[in-house]
C-alpha cells in the first residue's frame, strides 16, 4: 500500500491538521464495472460521485468500519476485503485519510438508506461531477487496465 499526499486547499498547513480516517469501498463486479455512489443531500459536496465508504469509529480498523459502512449505505454484507490503496487529501472542510479497499464479493440487494443514486462504471466515468478525492482512484484503475485517454468527464 502506499500512500500520497494531495496538494492543500484548507486554511491550515497540511502538518497542523489531523487527519479523518475514512474506509472506502470499491465493488468491482464480474464484468469488471465498480459501483459508484451520489453524495446524499445535506452532505459536503452534495450531488458529487464517490465510492461508499465512511469514517473510522474510535478504535475501529478500517475493514470493520468498510463493512459497518456499507450495511448502513448500501444494505449488502460485503466478503473479503482487500487493501488497495491510502490517499491523504486536503478537502477545505476536512483533512482526509482514504484507505481504499476493492470488495469482489457481496450479499444482498442495494438499497440505497440514504437517498443516494448509484451507478456501475467503467472508465471513462460517465456520472458527473465526480468528487475530487475520487480521481486518484481512476487513475489507478485507468494505470491497472491499461486504460488510455480521460478517465472521467467534467
């Protein structure tokens, strides 16, 4: 895993801010699509397109809090959780740690709890617009499939 640093945007030095850890989850399907999810209203960045996921409780590893987080969003039980990617990036509103997870395996119908939209994706991503912590993710995957061209729209 390794793990980079976004430019910063907020009012303080990047050193001065403490991180938010947030579990991230990518569903990829037999088809190779990954489901990609609108921010609920109410929400910062409402109406932007991420993967689901959500924040790290006290004392919580980011496995427990993938799977709790996407029972609560998603209503599913994911399988096995594999360890990707960690991106720090400097939101104005939030220093965040993502660590992003691929999930290949889950059961039960998604139900979107939070009155969210989803969407299956390839690249490029079609959905727009799409949340900027959510860009290295397409990369990686446009590096990983040997993707050549943009990697989403907007």
């Amino acid at each position: 895993m390794s793990e980079s640093q976004s430019s910063s945007v907020g009012a303080e030095p990047i050193e001065q801010r403490h991180p938010v850890d947030v579990a991230v989850g990518i569903l990829i399907d037999a088809d190779g699509r990954f489901l990609m999810t609108s921010r609920p209203e109410g929400k910062v960045y409402a109406g932007y397109w991420e993967f689901p996921g959500g924040k790290l409780e006290a004392g919580e590893s980011v496995e427990a809090a993938l799977r709790r987080e996407l029972h609560e969003e998603l209503g599913i039980v994911i399988g096995e959780v594999h360890p990707w990617q960690v991106e720090l990036v400097d939101y104005p509103h939030a220093l965040v740690r993502l660590h992003f997870c691929k999930v290949y395996a889950w059961q039960g119908d998604f139900e979107m709890r939070e009155a969210q939209t989803m969407a299956w994706q390839t690249l490029p991503v079609e959905v727009v617009p799409v949340l900027p912590g959510t860009i290295p993710v397409l990369r990686w995957f446009a590096e990983e499939r040997q993707h050549d061209g943009p990697t989403h729209h907007g």
